[in-house]
C-alpha cells in the first residue's frame, strides 16, 4: 500500500507540476501575463551596421550603428517565445553574416533574458563594383580568394538573386564580367555566388541602372547595397520635422540599417522627394527617422544630365493691395502754443502745418500672408495702391556626377562634380498710388521644377514675394523692368585636390519706360528663397553639389532725376537694378574613406550685381544734369557703396544754400520748402520716425530724421567734412527742448561738434547769443543765402585721423526734437568730403 501511494503521489505531482509547467511557460496557451526584457549585446566591426529581429507575439528589432564595435539594446515586450533573425550586412565591399547565442529566446514576466549577436566577415569575393555602363551594357569586378570559382546572376529590378538558380546567368571571367544587350535606362540586380573550398559563400549584390536614352532626363547609377529606394507602396507615412523626415515603413520593407540611405518618392508631404540618411529605428522597425543626406550617401555613381529646363512663367494676375483707412496722424502740439514770439507763417505756407495725409511706414504681418487681392500691408490710407502682375520663369542646365570608383572617372577620376546655370526672368509692370510713405508685400505663387524622378526626386523650388517700398505721394505707372539674373556654377571634388569650384553671374535687363504724375522714391525687390537639389521638400536640402539660400532677380529703385518745381520732376525718372545673391554651395561626398561636406561660399554667389546699363535715365534724354553724390566727394577718397534713410522728399542738390556753392541739402520736411527767402515757413509733419543717436545727442524724442550713409576709402590720413546747420527753430525757440540736432558720424563717432567746445552742434549750441561767431542770423535775409530757414551756422568743418586704404563709414544726419513740426536742415558742400 505504501508503495501504492508513493506511485500515485508520484502521478499526482506530476500533473501537478505539468499543470503549473503549463500556466507558468511562456509561448503556450497558457502563458503568463506581463512583460519581460531582451537585451541585445551586438558586436561588429568599426564601420559596419547591423539589425537583429526577434519575431514573435510582435516584431522587434535591435540596431547597432556603423560607428563602435559594440552596442546593447534592451527590448521590453511580452513574455513568450521569439525567433531571431540576422539580416545580412554588406559593406565596405564585404558581406557579414551574424552569429546568434540561441536560436530563439524565451521573455518571462518581469526577468531580463540576454542575447548575444556577432557579426563577421563572410569569405569569398569581396568589393564588387561596377567598371563601366552604357546604355546596353556594363562590367563588373571583384576580388576573391585564389582558386574561387564564381556564379553571377542578375533580375531586371531592385530585387537581387538570392540563390544560385535565380535570374540571368552572366558569364565571368577570372575576377570580371561583361553583361551586353541590356535596356537603357532600366535598373538591373547583380548577384554574385562564390565556391572556395567547395563551399559557397555569397551573394555579394549590387543595384544597376544603365545610361538612359537621349533626351531622358534619368540618371544612370550605381546604388549601394544597403540604399532603400522606396515607391510610393513602401510608404504609409512622411512628415517633416525640421530637422529631417519622420517615415512609416509598410510592413512588407526590410528595416534598413542606421546610417543607411533612404530615398523617398515624390508626395504631398514631400512635393520633391527626399534623400535621407537612417538616424533613428524604433523597436518594431516600421518607424524610421531620417536626416538630411547626400547622393554619396546612397550611390557609389550617379550620373544625371539634365541639358536645359524650363519652368511655365508664374503669373500674379493684377494683384492689387489696398489696405483699409488709418486714422489721420495727430499733431503733437498746437504751434502758437510754443510762445507769443512765434511768427505766423506766411500765406504760402499757411497750411505747412496742418496734419499732413501721408501714412507711417507700417510693420510686416505677422500672421500668415493673404491672398493677393486683400490687404497685407497693415493700418494705412485707403489711397494707397499698388498693382503688380508679373511672370517669372526659371531656366537653366543641371549636370552632376559622383564616381567612387575611377575606372567610370573618365572626365572626374575619383570624385563628384557639378556644373549648372540657373537663371530667373521677371516680366511685369506696376502701378502705384500712394499718398504718403508705403510699404507693401505682395505674394507670388511658388515655382517648382521637377528636374529628375528616377532614381532621386531632383527639383527646384523658388517662393518668390514681390516687396515695394514707395516714399512719400506717387502716382506713376508702367514701372519696372524686364530682367535675366542668375548664375553659373562649375567645379569638382575629388580625393587629391578636395574642393574647387567657379560662379558667375547672369545678368541682362531692360527698363520700361514709367508714366509719372507725381513722382517719387519706390523701391521693388522680387525674389525669395531658393532650394536646387535632392529632396527639397524642406530646406535642409543636402545634396552632392547644389545651391540654396536667397534669390532677387530684381532688386530695383525709381526715383525723379530733378527736383521738386522742376518742370521736368515728373517726366524724367532714374531707375537702377541690381542681382541680388545670398546663395551657397552645398558639396557633399566620401570617397574611398575620405570624407567631405561643406557649405561653400562663392563671392559670384553673394551681395549685389548691377544689370549692365544701370543707372538708366528714363527717356534717356532725361540727362541727369542736377548733380549726383559723388559731387560730394572731393580730392583723396572714393566711394564703395552709399544709402539715404527718410523720404526722397526730404534731401536734394541746391544752389544758393550756401553763398558761392552748391549743396546737397537733408531737411526734416519738404527740401522743397528749404530753399527761398526768410519770409516763407518751412514746416512739414512728416510723420517719420527719429533717429536713436540723435534722440541720445538731444537729450529728447527725435522726429522726421533723415540721413545719407556713404562708405569711402581714403588715401591720406586725415578725412574732412565740410556742412552747414540751418533751422526754423531759429532764434524763437533757441534754449528750449525744441533743440532741433544734426550730426557727423565718422565709424560711428560724431565729429560735428562746436570748434574749441566739443558739444554737438544743435539750435542751443550755436545760435546768437553762444558761440555765436559760428551763427548767420537769416531772419531778414543774409547776404548770398538762399535758404527759408531763419538761422543757420557758416560752414564747419570736422577733421578725423584714418588709415589710407581702409575703408571708412561716414553718416550725416538730422532730425526734429521734440516735435515734428519747425524744420531743420544739414547742408552739405560738393567736394565736402575729403583726405589731405
């Protein structure tokens, strides 16, 4: 009986030990519940990438990246039993295969399971590669072990034989093959099988497509083993990121590799396609992250000529910007409240300051830009018009080529290189309507050219924006010009000399011919940001050699070449057009282990280049006999570059400012109500801004401030400015806060300063009863000047110690203080700026 009982105690502990077995085994029926660990330590080579699978329950999957040796990845999921599987690396010519601790893993709840992965390099044929392509035909070669013998297959498409019986067979000889009677530009799959020893070792793959036909704007290419080039199937989701592309994977896609190239096809999302580089997997594999990458980083050769392309012209059907009425400017203060002593200005100038219509320069919108037809340009009059339709047309030639290996390197022997022509045409003419100063955005539509599909989306994309920026009451029309601006580009890169490359510039223009009824300042710049090259579906565009940045085919200004009162003000116009560049050259290549990227600047690629014939006169019997600035400019310097802040109402070149001389003349209102006699009142409310340096020299708010800005290099050691200070602030207002204030800044610093004093020159510097051996009292006209305002100083002059042959910033400006109204005026005396 008892050994009855041991049996059946035995028995029963059995299916009792079964039973728990059952519920505590993970991978059966019965399986626990909760999640376990897997980590994953994987080794391989410096340089070569690897992906282990586990495939259970749920796919996992754990990447090591090309740089290191080793890598450990933990993978959480739910507990049961998982296959792994080791892809088959290839790289740096070689295949790897992985060597797993076990088979399969088993997760339990709550416990960490280890795994192990190895990979090492297989024997056999190593480094195939392609020697030459056609369009019907290619070689290829290799290296292998002595005594190898070898079976090379092919398939027509991305998917390579992966048995021996797969395909085409294709003859070899020694370590080589010839393959002949391909289709041109086809992609073909290489396979080559390899017996050492009597032992078969292999694939070695590679991805082919062959020179493609006449007139086909394909690329021929060698792609590297590990490159995806995805269809649009492979797909279910792109986004940008900023910083590169966020991908989903269908399930039927290989994971690819850290550090691996993708290729993304055209999509809403991505309007060019994308070339990216694997940064990121996530554990299930589907989710893939990706940088911005180059066409070394997917293709050991690619050749695409693209011999001229052409974008229809973008036409902005009669935009028109008329924004909705702002509230009239206020006067800051009643100007007989200013004192009992204040003349009353004479009839012709009664209603000098009486609040004035012209709008203040407005501020870019901030929310995102409206159609063309609604206003964009902020809170100003509804008399402000602007009516802009242009074309604009890109065109050009796009040839690059990248050679890994020199036997394809006929013209570039290991190497990249690159050489393009882009050009933008703007066609178009505007109207304006202005009442005072103005400043308006008008969008274009975007212009996109896919230059290639296949194997890379390669495109360009230009959003162009059309900005004017008009000074004071315009009424003219049929203003613009017609422009060609753009530039070429060529060069190389290759392992013995790195980086060279040339621009130049493409420039050819013709203004039309304005029809003026009030003349005035406008300025039109037309162009926008720029993306040449592979996956410019955001702007991290990173391609072998291609250009981005800022495109301005017509950066141009029109203002009147006479004065105000001239009867031919409004008949004579002077334009000047500029190409304006803010582009670089993006190079990216690696070659045989040597590395290269780099954003490269190119002095044809940047700042400005005038349209040959710019400055026009327009008619071109409109002569500009009134004088230039450059009649500013006297012995020992030349000019670089100058600017002008204010309104083009506000300066001009005069007679009789200054007794004997003639003068360029910067007021802060009209410089038509400067010049004249003492009985007359010069006082304009522009309702521009002031000056920040010399609201600092005043000590109070500055108005009205005009300026001209003229960069010289000098060639003796001491520069010289001669000018003149006037105002109507004279003498009524002399020692009160209506301290109007000029200035002479040289690199920044003022050097119109009292003689012997060192205080700036002001209405309560220098006026009757302070320094007044510097101070003409035009109240009833002074000898031999011809100027409204009722005082003014004789001509100063400010001397400033520099370096012959550097170049040196002078600055003259003037402005209002405290007020608006009562204006102020800084003369400057032609040949007034010079070295001895």
């Amino acid at each position: 009986m008892r050994i009855k009982r041991s049996r059946l105690a035995i028995v029963a502990a059995s299916v009792i030990a079964m039973v728990v077995g059952l519920v505590l085994l993970p991978g059966t029926g019965f399986a626990a519940s909760g999640n376990g660990t897997v980590t994953v330590a994987i080794s391989a080579p410096d340089g070569v990438p690897a992906n282990v699978l586990l495939e259970g329950k749920t796919k996992l999957v754990a990447a090591k990246p090309p740089a290191g040796t080793a890598t450990n990845v933990s993978l959480s999921t739910a507990s049961g039993a998982y296959h792994v599987s080791l892809p088959v690396v290839q790289y740096g010519g070689a295949r790897y295969v992985g060597q797993s601790s076990m088979p399969e893993v088993v997760v339990r709840p709550g416990e960490s399971t280890p795994l192990s992965v190895t990979y090492v390099a297989e024997g056999g044929a190593r480094d195939l590669h392609v020697t030459s392509i056609s369009q019907t035909g290619l070689g290829l070669g290799w290296t292998a072990p002595a005594g190898s013998t070898f079976s090379l297959r092919r398939l027509a498409g991305s998917s390579a034989p992966q048995l021996r019986w797969q395909g085409v067979g294709v003859p070899t000889s020694g370590t080589s093959a010839t393959d002949q009677g391909l289709a041109p530009g086809t992609q073909y799959s290489y396979s080559l099988f390899t017996q050492n020893h009597s032992r078969w070792y292999g694939p070695l793959v590679v991805t082919v497509s062959t020179a493609p036909p006449p007139g086909s704007t394909n690329a021929s290419y060698v792609a590297e083993p590990s490159t995806l080039i995805a269809k649009s199937t492979d797909v279910t989701s792109a986004v940008t990121t900023g910083a590169g592309v966020k991908v989903v994977l269908s399930g039927q896609v290989p994971t690819p590799f850290l550090g691996a190239a993708v290729i993304l096809p055209v999509s809403a999302t991505l309007p060019g396609g994308y070339l990216g580089v694997v940064s990121s997997v996530s554990t299930d594999g589907r989710t893939i992250e990706l940088v911005a990458g180059g066409l070394s980083d997917a293709f050991d050769y690619y050749e695409l000529s693209v011999d001229s392309f052409t974008t229809d012209p973008s036409l902005l059907p009669a935009a028109t910007s008329t924004p909705p009425a702002a509230p009239a400017p206020k006067l800051a203060k009643s100007v007989p409240a200013r004192g009992s002593s204040a003349r009353a200005p004479s009839p012709a100038k009664a209603g000098a300051l009486a609040p004035k219509a012209a709008a203040p320069l407005t501020q870019a919108p901030t929310a995102a830009a409206p159609a063309a037809s609604e206003s964009i340009c902020g809170d100003v009059s509804q008399s402000q018009k602007v009516t802009y339709a242009p074309s604009m047309a890109l065109g050009g030639h796009f040839k690059t080529k990248l050679d890994k290996y020199h036997f394809l390197g006929v013209d570039v022997p290991t190497g990249a290189s690159l050489d393009m022509a882009l050009t933008a045409k703007v066609v178009g003419a505007a109207t304006i309507e202005t009442s005072g100063d103005y400043k308006c955005s008008l969008p274009l539509p975007k212009l996109f050219k896919v230059l290639t599909l296949n194997p890379v989306p390669m495109a360009l994309s230009l959003e162009p924006t059309a900005e004017f920026t008009v000074g004071a009451a315009v009424k003219i029309s049929n203003i613009g010009a017609t422009v060609t601006g753009g530039v070429q580009v060529a060069g190389s890169m290759t392992l013995k000399h790195g980086a060279s490359f040339s621009a130049s510039t493409i420039v050819d223009a013709s203004p039309l011919m304005p029809k003026a009824e009030v003349n005035g300042s406008v300025g039109l710049k037309l162009g926008g940001e720029l993306i040449l090259g592979p996956g410019v579906g955001t702007k991290e565009a990173g391609v072998i050699a291609g250009v981005k940045g800022e495109l301005d085919p017509l950066d141009a200004s029109f203002k009147p070449a006479f004065l105000v009162g001239d009867p031919n003000f409004n008949a004579c116009t002077q334009a000047k057009a500029v190409l304006s560049l803010g582009l670089s050259l993006t190079a990216k290549a690696w070659l045989n282990g040597w590395s290269y990227s780099q954003d490269i600047a190119l002095d044809a690629l940047n700042g400005e280049v005038p349209y040959p014939g710019s400055p026009w006169d327009l008619p071109s019997s409109c002569s500009a006999d009134q004088g230039t600035p450059d009649s500013l400019l006297g012995p020992g310097v030349s000019k670089v570059t100058d600017s002008a802040t204010g309104s083009s109402q506000q300066w001009g070149h005069v007679d009789g400012f200054v007794p004997g001389k003639k003068t360029w003349v910067l007021s802060t209102g009209l410089i038509s109500d400067a010049v004249g006699t003492p009985d007359q009142f010069a006082s304009t409310a522009l309702g521009l801004p002031g000056d920040p340096d010399l609201t600092a020299l005043a000590g109070f708010p500055t108005h009205d401030a005009t300026s001209y800005q003229v960069t010289v290099i000098p060639s003796a050691s001491t520069l010289h400015v001669r000018y003149v200070f006037a105002s109507e602030e004279y003498p009524e207002y002399v020692g009160s806060e209506f301290n109007d204030v000029m200035a002479v800044y040289v690199d920044g610093t003022n050097c119109a300063t009292v003689p012997g004093a060192g205080t700036p020159v002001s209405v309560n510097t220098i006026n009757a009863g302070l320094n007044s051996a510097y101070y003409v009292d035009n109240t009833t006209g002074a000898a031999g000047y011809s100027t409204t305002m009722d005082g003014l100083t004789v001509p100063l002059t400010c001397s400033v110690p520099v370096t012959p042959g550097k170049p040196v910033v002078v600055r003259i400006a003037v402005a209002d203080t405290s007020d608006s109204v009562y204006d102020s005026a800084v003369a400057l005396l032609d040949g007034g700026i010079w070295t001895d």
